[in-house]
C-alpha cells in the first residue's frame, strides 16, 4: 500500500492541478501536504511550514481542530447524506440558514446552499435574470465587475472574473452582458498626483459613464469584492462604496458583495460589508464558513429579492435549479459548528486585537527596494513588488518576480501565493498569534532579502 511518505513520481503522474504551469508541474512535481496543526502544516518529507494563506484564504481556525472533526462525525452517523431539493431538508442546514441569517449584513433573509464560491457567484447571476424576467424587464441582464476582480472559475463566474489567466484558451468572454470597470487600487490605478478622494469620484464617474451609455435597463446587478482578494489584495479606499452605491439604488442595479474571502472575520468584522458600509441585496460566501473543512457555500438574498422570484418560481411551478450536494448536512454541520465556535473563541475581536501587529509588521516591508505597497485589512495583506519604487515601474512579468519571493519563502518554511501584478498574498489562519505574525513576517522578509540578492547576482 502506498502511504504519503512513499509517494513517488509515478503515483502523482495523472494529477491535473489547477492554478499550474502544467508541463512544469510535470517535471517538479507537486508539494505534497500530509499533515497540519494549528498554523502549521508539514510536508510528505516532514518539513514544516507557517500556511501563511490558511489554504486558500480560508482555514480561519487553524489544523486539526478537533470541535470540527466532530461535528463531521456525529452528523455522518446521524445521516449522512439527504438533499434539499423538493421541500426536503435536515436539521443542520435549517439550524445554519438561521445562524447565517441572525449575523447577516444589512437585511438580507434567506439562503440558498451551494458547494463553492464559483457555483454562489453563478446562482447570483441566474437569480438575477430570473429576478428581472419576473419583473417584465427582460433586457435587464448585464452584470458589472472590476478588472483584477476574482469571482470564479466556472463559465457564468468566469465571465466576471477579470483576470487573463481566467480567461486565455477558454473562449471567455464570450458575449457582452458582462462589462468591467477600473479595481479601486489608488496605488496602480490613481493619475499623478490625484487624492483618494478625487480617485473614487472618477470611479464613480466611470459607473454613472457606463450605465448612460448602455442603458440603466440593461443593466441588473453590480457585483464587487469588498477586498479584491486573488486579484492582488486591492484594499478600497474608505468612501468608495460609500460613492458607488447610491448610483446603484438611483438606477434600479443590485448589488452583490462576494464575500467569499472577506466573510467570517477576516476583516476585523463578520463581513467586509460590515468593514466598507455595504448594503448588499446579494452576498455569496464560502471558504471561511466551514473553516475549508467542507466545501460549502451559500447565497444569502433579502426578502425583497426572494420575493420576486418566489412568485415566479410558483407561476412557473418550480425553481429549476440545484445542486446534489447544496445543503450536504455534514458540511452543514460542520459550517454551523464553524461559527459556534467564532462567537464561543471570540475569534473576530481577536482578528481585531492582532491585526495591528499583522499590518505594522506588514507596512514595514514597503521599506525593502523591492516592495511598491503594503497594503491591508484584518488579517488579509499583500506587497506589490516593483522595478523601480518612485515610477512604480514594475517587472517584467516572464520574471515572474512574485514566484521567486513565494519559492524562496517555501524554502524559509513559509507557504504564500503569488498573485497578478507581482502581489504576494498574505492570508494567515485567524487564529495566528502575535509572536505567530512575527515568525511569518522574519521568514518574508528573509525570503524578500534572497530574491533581492539573486536578482543583484543576475545583473
């Protein structure tokens, strides 16, 4: 029998990974994670390393947590699977839909179960037309969203995620109801010498130029990030949905806030609508709801909204979506435990208590030559790495700068994530203390400091 620690190339040959130069992957080979702790994880070859993105953005309360492994225990020996689809449910999917509701931003009612952030975002979408078919405004379908915005990987999530990568050799876009606007990054984006302030009204601008030249009843939801999370870490400024949602509501637009990184505290807040002011009349999440110890993901909708495609749904005589596994009551289960435990461990005032230490230590690295910004919330960071910090000229992108800082801080027993425009993304479990924070930041800056010198060698 082969067991992890005998994994040899032949036994991983017929892995497709995502997110992957796959010839390269060929010839490397994939880091094999066996085990976890805590804040830590080790390797198929006993290495330890600090998962400085929680997996991916979402093991909120660390490994081997044993409260979640039991929750997914008892409720396998209770049932282990029963769907949600014809008016059939189990107790720990009523018992989630109402956690999730009781901690809602704003006033949203009702939830709909998905198994990923890409499957919500695409349930957003459809819900949406169908809203406005059953309103009689049937041209009302485009969806706006921001380049560098990552909203997923599926045909309908795909359209919206603006990002290359995303799209090249699939066919995306591939017809005009999806349309982009500028990611507010005042760092990349701003004009010489233009404040904050003057940035986002020109944001705001850019929408009010859009809808005129499309037709507000074109145009029937605006969905945004509240941090743009795998598009480089864009933090928003202060008042830029204070700005752009007026313009919303005056034109009839629902917003959506993909919450799927910025739930569950990894602002400092329950959600990042909580942290920006946002009042969303659709919010998807994932990830951080289960902790990433089940797929499980959700739609949460106000009354308003449901409303409308209730009454459809009963003219019709049925809502013709769903997922085999949405409302899986063993993710459900461990999703509900998962936020138990954020209220019974305090863990979003304790974002709030270290977070000053994460972004100190954070902004500290805008001093290395290689670093154009730091920027932050909560716990969710990312550095911008430049050529040249006065013009924020950046590198060539065949350098693939960010992935050399990433396999250096592998090499210093760190795991982070490179991300478009040479970001390096930071995204610890919640549950990281300060000396935790400290240790994380010692092994980036030394990993900064090694590409630093390669690059000095290379010259």
């Amino acid at each position: 029998m082969t067991t992890p620690n005998s994994l040899e190339a032949r036994d991983i040959a017929h892995l497709v990974h995502p997110y992957t130069d796959l010839r390269a992957h060929e010839a490397k080979g994939p880091l094999i994670i066996t085990g976890g702790r805590g804040i830590w994880v080790e390797d198929a070859e006993g290495r330890r390393y600090i998962e400085g993105l929680a997996g991916l953005w979402c093991v909120a309360l660390g490994f081997g947590e044993q409260r979640l492994i039991e929750a997914a225990r008892r409720q396998m020996e209770r049932i282990a699977y029963t769907h949600t689809f014809a008016h059939r449910s189990s107790e720990p999917v009523i018992m989630l839909a109402e956690k999730l509701v009781a901690m809602a931003p704003g006033a949203l009612n009702r939830v709909f179960f998905v198994n990923s952030g890409s499957e919500a975002v695409d349930t957003a979408i459809k819900l949406a037309w169908y809203y406005n078919n059953a309103r009689g405004k049937p041209e009302k379908k485009r969806i706006i969203a921001r380049r560098r915005g990552y909203h997923g990987v599926t045909v309908a999530a795909g359209h919206l995620t603006g990002l290359a990568y995303a799209r090249a050799g699939f066919d995306l876009p591939m017809r005009d109801r999806f349309l982009h606007l500028t990611p507010p990054s005042h760092y990349r984006e701003g004009l010489p010498g233009e404040s904050e302030e003057a940035f986002t009204d020109r944001l705001a601008f850019e929408l009010e130029t859009l809808i005129a030249a499309v037709g507000a009843e074109t145009i029937a939801a605006f969905i945004a990030e509240p941090v743009m999370g795998a598009g480089g870490v864009i933090v928003p400024p202060a008042d830029y949905f204070r700005k752009i949602q007026p313009i919303l509501r005056r034109h009839d637009i629902l917003m959506i806030a993909d919450e799927v990184i910025c739930g569950f505290g990894r602002t400092g807040n329950a959600w990042g609508s909580d942290t920006y002011g946002i009042e969303p009349d659709m919010v998807t999440c994932a990830k951080q709801l289960s902790s990433g110890y089940q797929p499980i993901a959700a739609l949460l909708m106000t009354d308003a909204v449901f409303e409308v495609v209730a009454e459809q749904s009963a003219k019709l005589g049925v809502l013709g979506m769903g997922y085999t596994y949405g409302g899986h009551p063993v993710p459900a289960a461990v999703a509900l435990r998962t936020l138990e435990i954020y209220e019974e461990d305090g863990t979003f005032a304790h974002v709030r208590r270290v977070s000053p230490r994460f972004l100190e230590r954070l902004k500290a690295l805008e001093q290395h030559p290689l670093v154009g910004e730091a920027r932050g919330v909560g716990l969710l960071g990312g550095i911008e790495l430049v050529r040249d910090k006065r013009t924020r000229e950046q590198f060539d992108p065949a350098l693939k700068l960010a992935a050399k800082v990433v396999e250096n801080c592998a090499a210093r027993g760190l795991l982070l994530r490179p991300l478009p425009g040479d970001v390096v993304g930071i995204c610890p479990p919640l549950v990281i203390s300060e000396d935790e924070i400290d240790d994380l930041f010692d092994r980036l800056a030394g990993a900064l400091e090694d590409t630093s010198g390669a690059l000095d060698r290379a010259a």
